[in-house]
C-alpha cells in the first residue's frame, strides 16, 4: 500500500527533484560559474539503476511527482532511456524536466516518446549578446529552436524560467511577459537567489518580486488565476486572451515554505530536504554497501527518506538576515 509522507510541520511531501549530473554545457553566471567548479568523476555519481531504486523507494513512500534536473541533464548518456525506465514506475504521477534548452531540439521527439510528461526551459534572455554574456556561450538559436520544437510536437505545459537580474536582463521582463500572448508558453518570473555568491554579488543583482510584476502590469491587466499541479493550486496569472500564463516564483521577497512539498536527490546520491540547508542524508553509501541484500537495503533506504523528511525545516535559512549560501552552487546541488 502506497505511503504518505508528512513531515513535522504538516507538509505533504509528494516531489522528488532527481540531479542526474552536475555537470552542464554552459557557464552561467548565477548557476555555474567558470571559476572554481569541480565535478565529480563517474563513480561518484549515481548510476541510473541507483536512481531507479532510490525512485521505487520514494514512491511506495508517497512521492508521486519526479523531475530531472542537473547540472544540464541532457548531457548524461542515455537520458532518454532512463525517462523511458522511470516513466514505467506505477505511482509516478508527473515525470518532467528541466533544461537550457540546448539539446531540446534533438531530443524532444524522443523524450515524448519516453513518457516524459513536462518541461521547463531555462532563459534568461531574448538577446544573442546578452545570451552569451551570462552562458558564455552562442546558443540563443538552438534554445528557441528547442522551444518551438517541444510546442510542435505537443508538449504542454512548457514552463520558461527566467532568473532576474537587474543591471543584466530585468529591461527584458515585458518581452518575456508578451511571449505569452502568442504562445501557450508559461513564463516564470524567478528572484535571484544568494547562493554560491557573496553577498554584495547578491544584493548587485537582486529584484524583488513586486517589482518585477509591477513591469508586467505596465503591459496590460494581469488576471489571477488558479492552476492546479499535481493536486495542488498554484497561483498564476493571465493578460486578457492570452495562450499562456505568468507566475513570480519569489523565494527571498515573498517565500513559500509553508508549502514547500520537495525532497532534492544530487548527483552523487545525497537526500536534502531543503535548498538552502547544509543537512544531508547519504543513500549512496547504503547502496553501494556490499553486505547487505536487496531487502536490508530497501528498508535502510525507507528509514533515511524518512528521516530526511522529518529533519526537514519549518522554513529556509533564507529567511535569515544576510544568509548568503556559499557551499554549494546550483548546478551542484541541483536545480
């Protein structure tokens, strides 16, 4: 019988976000900066029948929504394989991905075809300089090509994350807010978040939410409306007649924890239970521990999901004046 995961403060944890690789293709300034990177080599990442445990896991615990994330997860080998083994898990409601949107043209047909039900485009800009200036890299093209393709061949939602950055990209917030008028596109507007940075870098970068959707309601009337994924309501927005929707994922100015749902599994196997949290439990070392069976490994896996889950705080240290997380960048601990 199929488990329900509740942590201490009441939260239906039901979202397992899967890194499946640190490593990326681009270099941009917020996720993965040139300096000071170092990946993990091949054996310190999960395989994918490792993740495929730790999944089954996960499920018969309540999980019923997986994302795959990285790093850029269209990198890993055989990604389109592993959608096709994840999406055949019973109990697996929701199975998408998110992605730069590099390789989104070549694999899209496929990952369809995999059973891959959702995908989110990371694009922080329209413009081909400024495209280069924060990947450092000449992509802009491939991406909208991938955009169009996944519109092609029907998948929906196609949700576009955009990191704001003032001084960088926050003069593109209207073009981004008018895609939505054509395309049933889902732009999500996302503060930028200190981590892996100091704090001056932060705070030079930094738009808080009500400004940004202020430069959306210069545009037109933007009608709240109630969109429900996985069962659960999410606010978003609309202007008049548009195809798509906007929403303001706003975690430093107006954060969300008291309805935060999400486990975090990185590349090389650590649970968080939290972003913005150095607590971690490691289920590679129970899988790769060689004395034990298949059972004794299963149950050791249930007890540390669990725990994870009860150590899971009441809300993020975010919240905290001048909390600046340094550990870790994103493409390390998983978009």
């Amino acid at each position: 019988m199929k488990g329900i995961l509740i942590d201490r403060f009441g939260r239906n944890i039901n979202y397992l976000r899967v890194s499946i690789t640190d490593r990326c293709n681009l270099r941009c300034i917020y996720c993965n900066p040139e300096a000071n990177i170092i990946y993990k080599n091949q054996q310190q990442i999960l395989t994918y029948e490792e993740i495929l445990k730790i999944v089954k896991v996960c499920v018969d615990l309540g999980i019923t929504k997986i994302r795959l994330t990285g790093g850029e997860p269209l990198v890993r080998k055989d990604v389109v394989c592993l959608v096709s083994l994840l999406s055949k898990i019973k109990g697996i409601e929701d199975l998408s991905l998110t992605t730069n949107g590099v390789f989104l043209e070549a694999y899209a047909k496929d990952l369809k075809k995999a059973g891959l039900k959702r995908i989110n485009i990371s694009l922080d800009t329209l413009d081909r300089e400024k495209y280069k200036f924060i990947t450092k890299f000449d992509g802009l093209h491939k991406v909208l090509n991938g955009i169009n393709k996944s519109l092609e061949i029907g998948f929906y939602p196609i949700k576009i994350n955009v990191v704001v950055m003032k001084n960088i990209n926050e003069d593109e917030i209207i073009e981004f807010a008018k895609l939505t008028l054509k395309e049933p596109l889902h732009i999500r507007f996302i503060e930028y978040m200190p981590i892996g940075c100091t704090k001056d870098e932060w705070e030079e970068k930094f738009v808080p939410y009500n400004k940004i959707k202020n430069y959306c309601q210069s545009l037109g009337v933007l009608k709240e409306i109630k969109i429900f994924d996985n069962n659960t309501a999410i606010t978003s927005y609309q202007f008049e007649n548009a195809k798509g929707t906007i929403s303001f994922i706003s975690p430093v100015s107006k954060p969300f924890c008291d309805r935060c749902s999400r486990l975090r599994l990185t590349s090389d196997g650590n649970l968080r239970s939290c972003l913005f949290s150095s607590q971690m439990v490691d289920l590679k070392k129970i899988l790769r521990n060689n004395n034990v069976n298949n059972q004794v490994v299963y149950n050791a896996l249930k007890q540390s999901i669990i725990h994870a889950v009860k150590i899971k705080p009441k809300e993020s240290q975010i919240l905290c004046n001048n909390y600046i997380y340094k550990e870790l960048t994103m493409c390390q601990i998983g978009g």
